[in-house]
C-alpha cells in the first residue's frame, strides 16, 4: 500500500518553555519504522515573522530523511503576516494555516483576527486549521483547579472539559460558514466536537474532521496515576478523554463522519514533563504516536471490522493526499506517483514498548500496547529504509515537498459567493415591486 502520511507533527518545536526532544531525524526515523513516508509538520513564526520561521524550520529539517510539507500556525495579525501568508503559498509551497483559539498569553487569537484568517486564507485557496478549545474558558478552568489545590496531570483534563472543545468548534465551523472557506478541525478529541463536525457536513458544509491515535485508542481511565511522570506522559491538549468518547470517533472515523488520521506526535521525555511536577500547566503538552499510528488504526479498526483494507489507505495516506493536494504524486500507488509504499503483512503482529521504539522520548503512552499486522518493509522514493527491523536512513536524503493551494475543497466556492451576493439583491427588488 502506498506510504503513510501522517498529517499533524511537531518536531524540533520550541514549546511551553522547552524544545520537543523529537528533531527532524529522529522523528522521522521513528516514523519509517512505522510506515509512514511523510508528514505535515506546523512551522512557529520567530518574531511574528513567517518568512524567518520558514527559514528557521528549513533549517531544522536539513537532517531529513524522509518526505515533508508545512503547515504554517498563525499566531498574531497584522498587515505583514498577511503579505507574508502570500508569499508563503505562492513562493514556499505552504498551502495551510493554523490558528489556535487556545493557549491564552501566547498563540491565542480572537475571533475578530480569526475571521481575518479565514478572509485571507480563502483569497489565497489556502486550507484555514483550527486548534479548537475555548481559551479564555480553559484559562478559567485552570484556576478552578489550582483555587481548588489540583495541582496535579489530572488538573490539565478537568480543567479544559469537552464542552469547551465543542463550543470552540461551533464556532469556528459557524465563523467558516459565513466567511465561506473550508475548514480543517485537527486533533479531534471529544463528542462534543465530533457532533458539530457532523452537523456541518450533513448540511454540505467543507469540513474537515482529524481524529489523533491517542483520542482513538486512550481514554482516561485509570490515566492518572498518583505517580507524576506516569500521569504527565499522558497530558496534551485537548485533553485524553473520558471512555466513551474513544469509541464514539472510531465510529465516526469508519462513517466518514472524520476522514484522516494524525496524531499531534510532539514528545518531551520525562526531565521535560517534570517542569510540571508542583503545577499541572507547567507540563509541556504533547504525546508520541508517528511510529504507531499505522499498526493502533490497523488493529483499532480493520483488525476489528470498523474500516476496509481501502478505507484504511485512505484515512492513513490518500485523503491527506487529496487534501493538502499532492494526489496523486503522494497517497497513491500509479505510474508517475512517488514510490513511497509500504509492505505490511496483517497475518504478522507488533509490540509497543518505551525501550524499543526509535523516538528519543524515555515513555510511549501505548507502552506494552500489542496487536495484529506489521509493517515489514517501508521504501521511499524508490529506496528500502525498513527491513528485517532494521533502518537504514541517511540523514539530509529527505524531500521538502511543496504543497499548491486550491485543493478539491474549493469546488464551488465561486458559486456559493455569487448565490449569496444575488440573494443580498432580493429584498432590493422586492421593494421596489412593491412601490
Ligand atoms: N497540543 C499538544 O498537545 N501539543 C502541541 C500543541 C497542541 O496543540
Ligand atoms: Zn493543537
Ligand atoms: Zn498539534
């Protein structure tokens, strides 16, 4: 089947005060050995700039050894980000943006900047994404708890409940509704925000819905441990939820309602999360999953009888593909394509351990998680990396693959606009009629 592509990563990121101990080559290594050939990475603006956390990421990713593209997060608005969001889709190959309606004091940004987001990126047919959780409620939450003396991991999840990813996701489907775009939904955790996805495709809205393998697979029970770095291993943001939620996205993973699988891989080892030892806001978020998404979606939903073998190659590669528009160059197996393929063999099985993985984190949070279905051998562009359990990557061999906007999401957008601008002329006619 044709190479994973794993649509949500973030190496070699500065974040919460640290820096992610996953960098460009051990990520991807870690994420061959898993069988994914690419994957999206969120470049951080330095200084507000775009154009300088380009340059910066470019650099971080010259140990490459496999295939990359580049979101890029939007984490303030002015005149400057907004000609440098041009420059990045019409010279640097980015064709989407991410704007975070969370972390309140450092990435947030309000609905007024939001909606000029939206505004810019549809002039550009670029892709908006939205980190959706209520930030000014979540900021609430976190001092409910330390009023309350959680200090604890398990401060982080009641602090930032379902309910405030749905709102957030409500209302960044509505703000996309009425600006007209698109809009991609990462790291879908909850019901809540599940449920407003659905509503809005059923009313034929573009939305994109990206379960991650932790939201699929984990839930909280039994997650928060009284030991620190057991239950802190486990903190990222939206939060790992209560059981029932885990189930309720496979379900909509396997009826379209959700249609790619990512996993917001953003590791910090266990030095890292102990910043957070006296205060559960000081835990750098972030969980790993780049080497184990391909086996935990197999075993989770074909292994089970959710999905199809095709389903499977569209949830973890091909619909990313056609989103991020690289098909079929990436996520297919055709004359012309890339010959990025994996050979997985299902009647095999796999084990997830800490001490054997490739990411240089010190935990997994699917420690001890085993499974039907291996991924045996994994080439890219042409070249064997994985085989016999054995990598053989070179560092600096990995391709930065340039991303045109105007995706398939953008059918119809003309169309809609022009309906909409000839029903403003209605009530217009109507009156004069009636004179
Ligand atoms: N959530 C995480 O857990 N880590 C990185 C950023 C994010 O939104
Ligand atoms: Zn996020
Ligand atoms: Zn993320």
């Amino acid at each position: 089947m044709p190479g994973g592509i794993d649509p949500h990563t973030h190496l070699a990121m500065e974040f919460m005060g640290t820096e992610t101990i996953d960098d460009f080559f051990s990520g991807q290594a870690a994420a061959l050995a898993g069988g994914t050939t690419m994957h999206i990475d969120f470049v951080i603006p330095v200084n507000g700039s775009l154009v300088a956390g380009f340059e910066a990421y470019k650099k971080k990713a010259m140990k490459s050894c496999m295939n990359y593209g580049f979101h890029m997060a939007i984490t303030k608005w002015d005149e400057s980000v907004s000609r440098e969001m041009e420059i990045m889709v019409k010279e640097k190959g980015i064709n989407s943006f991410k704007f975070f309606m969370a972390y309140k004091g450092s990435l947030m940004i309000s609905d007024e900047l939001l909606l000029q987001g939206l505004e810019r990126c549809k002039s550009l047919g670029a892709l908006a994404m939205v980190h959706a959780e209520n930030g000014d409620a979540v900021f609430e939450g976190q001092k409910r708890m330390i009023d309350l003396g959680i200090t604890g991991p398990e401060g982080h999840a009641l602090s930032r409940p379902p309910v405030l990813e749905g709102e957030a996701t409500a209302r960044a489907i509505r703000l996309a509704k009425f600006v007209n775009t698109p809009l991609y939904v990462v790291h879908v955790m909850s019901i809540d925000a599940m449920e407003e996805i659905a509503r809005a495709r059923k009313s034929g809205q573009k939305v994109i819905g990206e379960p991650v393998v932790s939201g699929l697979v984990l839930n909280d029970s039994g997650l928060w441990d009284p030991d620190f770095v057991t239950a802190a291993k486990y903190v990222m943001s939206p939060p790992i939820r209560e059981s029932g939620h885990d189930k309720a996205l496979q379900a909509a993973l396997s009826t379209g309602v959700l249609q790619l699988v990512g996993t917001d891989h953003c590791t910090f080892n266990s030095t890292q999360k102990a910043f957070g030892i006296d205060d559960f806001r000081k835990i750098p978020n972030g969980v790993n999953g780049i080497e184990e998404r391909m086996h935990l979606v197999w075993d989770t939903m074909v292994e089970s009888g959710q999905i199809s073998v095709t389903d499977f190659v569209r949830i973890t590669s091909t619909e990313c593909a056609r989103i991020f528009n690289i098909y079929p160059r990436k996520g297919a197996i055709l004359v012309g394509s890339d010959a990025d393929i994996i050979i997985f063999n299902p009647n095999s099985s796999f084990e997830i351990s800490a001490s054997m993985h490739h990411s240089r984190t010190d935990t997994n949070v699917y420690d001890g998680r085993k499974g039907k279905g291996k991924v045996e051998v994994t080439i890219v562009g042409g070249r064997v990396v994985w085989q016999d359990d054995e990598l053989k990557v070179v560092p600096g061999s990995g391709k930065y693959i340039e991303m045109p906007p105007f995706s398939y999401l953008f059918n119809g957008i003309d169309k809609a606009d022009a309906k909409y601008l000839s029903s403003l002329q209605a009530p217009v006619k109507r009156y004069f009629t009636a004179s």
